[in-house]
C-alpha cells in the first residue's frame, strides 16, 4: 500500500502549483522564458495582429524531443508486449477449473504460469506437475487485483521511463505481490508451489 501511495503522490505532485522552486532572492521570472498569457493573444488576435510563436530554448527542444522519443519506444514495446499476451491467449485451451476465473492452458513449456484480470495461463506440463499450488497461488493473486496493480505501476514506468526510481518501484512492487500471495496460501499447497518454482 505504501508503494501505491507513493505512486498516487507522484501523479497529484505535478498539480500542486504554490511550490516555488527558485532559489532565495532570485525571481522566478528571471528562471524561465516569458509566455505571452491567454488574455494577451486575445487582444492580438482581436486586433487582426499576427501572433508570433513563442521561440523554446534549444535545451527544452531537445529535451522535449528525447522525452518523446523514450515515450514512443516504450509504449511500443507494452503493446508488443500486450498483443503477444493475447496471442497466447488466442491459442489456449479453456479448461474446466471449479473457480471463478478462466484457466487457459498452452503447449509453450517456456512460458512460466501467470495470473492477467480475470485469466490463469498455465502450460499443460506445469498442470500436470503442480497444478493445484500453481493455480492457488495465481488465484490469489488475482483476488487482490494485483495485475490492476502492476497495470498503473508499469504506466507510471513508462511515463517516467527516465527515472530509474519508476522502475525499481515497479519490481519491488512484484516482489511485495509475490510475498502477499504466499502468506494467503495454505501451508502444504504453497510448499509444493516453492518446490516446483526451485
């Protein structure tokens, strides 16, 4: 919880505007470049004047620019991501399981088991081998939404993708979910899910 609150601080961080920044005694219009203001277009644009654009520095183009180009590429990498997930999803069998979520089995043997909303992917070699602790141990991560979780922790990641911060948080988080759903399985099931994860 105290991982999803820093994220929440951080989203509402921005929209805090009392915080000044500059340093004792130094103005904050001597800190940045001067935006004409939304009252003083107006009256150039009532006049018939042309606006000029206001001239960015050269670091913030860049910085702008590099910013962008992060964004782009790792939001092409979550959706790589995401359609390779649904494509196994696509090519899994829906087994009878008596629970309140779908089990998709696959013939991928590299593929670890995961839990994703409503799903529990499992191939059918870790069926058979360890089914019951594989699939106890998925459903509790599904009853405390933890894919609803990593969902916002890996926006935030991506978002922030130049802070090396977003994406520790992001991994302590799966390790704080890993540690939740052993305590929430039963003893001798979560020893047979150890044993087969060893």
């Amino acid at each position: 919880k105290i991982i999803l609150g820093c994220y929440g601080l951080a989203l509402l961080f921005p929209l805090v505007s009392d915080i000044e920044f500059a340093p004792s005694g130094v103005p904050v219009s001597d800190m940045a470049f001067e935006l004409p203001t939304y009252s003083e277009y107006s009256e150039l644009l009532s006049a018939g004047e042309v606006v000029p654009l206001p001239e960015l520095p050269l670091w913030i183009v860049a910085a702008i620019s590099v910013y962008a180009a992060g964004l782009v590429f790792f939001v092409i990498r979550e959706m790589v991501i995401l359609i390779r997930m649904f494509r196994l999803f696509s090519r899994c069998e829906t087994a009878s399981y008596d629970s309140r979520w779908k089990l998709l089995v696959h013939d991928c043997d590299d593929v670890a088991p995961f839990s994703w909303a409503d799903r529990i992917v499992i191939s059918r070699k870790d069926l058979t081998d360890g089914g019951e602790a594989i699939i106890a141990h998925e459903s509790a991560h599904l009853e405390r939404f933890h894919s609803v979780d990593l969902l916002l922790a890996e926006i935030v990641a991506v978002l922030t993708w130049y802070n090396p911060a977003s994406w520790l948080m992001r991994d302590e988080l799966c390790t704080v979910h890993e540690y939740e759903t052993d305590d929430a399985v039963p003893p001798p099931i979560a020893c047979r899910y150890l044993q087969g994860i060893v």
